[in-house]
C-alpha cells in the first residue's frame, strides 16, 4: 500500500461517519439555531452601541 491510498482510506473512514451516519443527536437543531440568534443580537446590540457617535 501506498501512502497515498492509505490516506485515502482513512480519509474515507472520517468522512463516512462510521456506525452513526454522521449524525449526533444530543445536538438539537432548534436549540442551537436559537443560541447562534441570541449570540448575533448581542453582536449587533454591542455594534450599535459602540458606534453611537455616527
């Protein structure tokens, strides 16, 4: 074997998740999109608050 088919292989290996299909459930979709929303307001009440002088 090569070092480069070797590689491959275990890039294959990663890449297809093994016995899970790639998914994790612990992660709830909705919980996370809404902490990616309140982390963004906050971002952008700071921005404004910063930039009161425009």
């Amino acid at each position: 074997m090569t070092l480069i088919s070797s590689a491959h292989d275990s890039l294959v290996a990663v890449a297809s998740g093994g016995e899970h299909g790639g998914e994790n459930e612990s992660l709830n979709p909705f919980v996370t999109g809404g902490g990616a929303l309140i982390a963004l307001l906050l971002l952008l009440w700071i921005t404004t608050r910063f930039n009161r002088d425009r």
